[in-house]
C-alpha cells in the first residue's frame, strides 16, 4: 500500500445490518468497503478483486468463518481479522490457528475495530530498506514483499507468521519472552494471551522443517529464539 492510497475493506456477514453499520463506520474514517454475506461469496470477490483487509465472521450459513479462512490462506494472504460473538480462548486460538491476523469479539466497539485495522496495515508497511531482508543460511525472509525463501523455494506463510520469524532471525541466539513476541507482532493492546504465539511458532515449525544450521528452539518457562550451529 502506498502511503495515501484509500484502505480498502471486504466485510463478510450474514446479518446484513452488521455489515452496513460496520461499513458505515468505516467509511466515515475514509476506508472504502465492499460486503457480502456468506463465504462463497467472499472467495469469489476476494480471487477477482484488490482487498487491503479482510472482516470475517465466523458463523455464516454454508461454509463457516474457519473454512472460508483455510481456503483463502490457499491463495493469498491479506490480512484477515476475525469477527465472532464466540470469545472462549480457545476460539481464538482455532481462528488464529486457521490464519487469521487478529481476533474480535462481538459486541465490539466501533473504533476498536478501526484501531486495529490501522493497527495490522502499520506493522505491514515496509520498514527502512536496510531492515527489509534477512539471511540465515539457507533462510531468506523479506518483509517488504512478505516472502520466505528456504533452500531456494518460497514457503506459504500468512503475514503474521511472517513478522514472527522475522523478528527471531534478525536477531539469532537472542531469547524472546511471549510477551515481547505479542508485543512486536500484535501491538501492546491486543486483548489475546500468550499462546497466541506458541500457536504460530508451531506452523513455522511445520512449515520450514528440521535444518542443518539453525533451528527454531524452545525456551522452556521463557519463549523462543533461533539457534545457530
């Protein structure tokens, strides 16, 4: 996104009234909205058109929140935000797990909702273009097209995950607690708990495999850090 270009958000829920009041509010903070209210729907506008965010709600008629989520995730990777009357952690983490960006649940306000959009785009812009890319090895990650490269082919990964490893190679050997992992990648605001985390490092770890030169080690009663051989 450059800097003025106008955020452009797909709302999909099955209460049309939802839809139009959160689109209402959108609208008056100068984000452009399209709707619509079931996840079929959702796939189709999302593969033939341009979204810079994604509002889901997790109970639809015909294929749920969670299912809409895993076939997305198949072809690409804007950011999602979940939007459930659901709020069990364990919801959260299921709807985390499935690649969402972020997780609210309803009734929500407003402007919390508007909060964290502008929230997920920030951590999203590149950074300064001597902190874009990182090299570890045979591991490549850049934020400033959100790729990761191993041993020359590109792994899938959905933004978050990417910002987390990110943050661990820039910095090998360098233990992160939980709650500095939360922080950097979510913002010090978001309502979620640690095992946010340990939810995403998990699919690194399936993702990117065992490895001769490094590894993405546990550090028990602390968090994570990369380590190097």
């Amino acid at each position: 996104m450059q800097e003025n270009e106008t955020i452009k958000a797909l709302i999909v829920d099955d209460d049309e009234n939802i839809c139009q009041l959160i689109g209402l509010y959108l609208k008056k903070d100068g984000l452009e909205t399209d709707m619509c209210h079931d996840g079929e729907s959702a796939l189709v506008k999302l593969k033939d058109g341009h979204f810079d965010v994604v509002l889901l709600d997790l109970m639809m008629p015909g294929i749920d929140g969670f299912e809409t989520l895993k076939i997305l995730r198949t072809f690409s990777d804007v950011p999602v935000i979940m939007l459930s009357a659901r709020g069990e952690p364990m919801d959260k983490i299921s709807g985390l797990d499935h690649g969402a960006d972020d997780y609210i649940t309803k009734p929500f306000e407003p402007q919390e909702l508007i909060a964290r959009i502008h929230a997920i785009l920030r951590r999203l812009k590149p950074t300064d273009s001597g902190k874009k890319r990182v090299e570890l090895f045979n591991l490549i990650v850049n934020i400033s097209d959100f790729s990761v490269l191993l041993d020359g082919e590109k792994i899938d990964m959905p933004p978050k995950e990417i910002e987390l490893l990110y943050t661990l190679v820039k910095t090998p050997m360098h233990v992160f607690t939980r709650d500095d992992l939360l922080n950097t990648i979510w913002g010090q605001h978001y309502s979620g708990d640690s095992r946010t985390v340990d939810v995403h490092i998990k699919r690194i770890r399936e993702k990117l495999g065992d490895n001769p030169h490094w590894k993405l080690t546990t550090v028990w009663g602390v968090g994570y850090k990369i380590e190097v051989y």
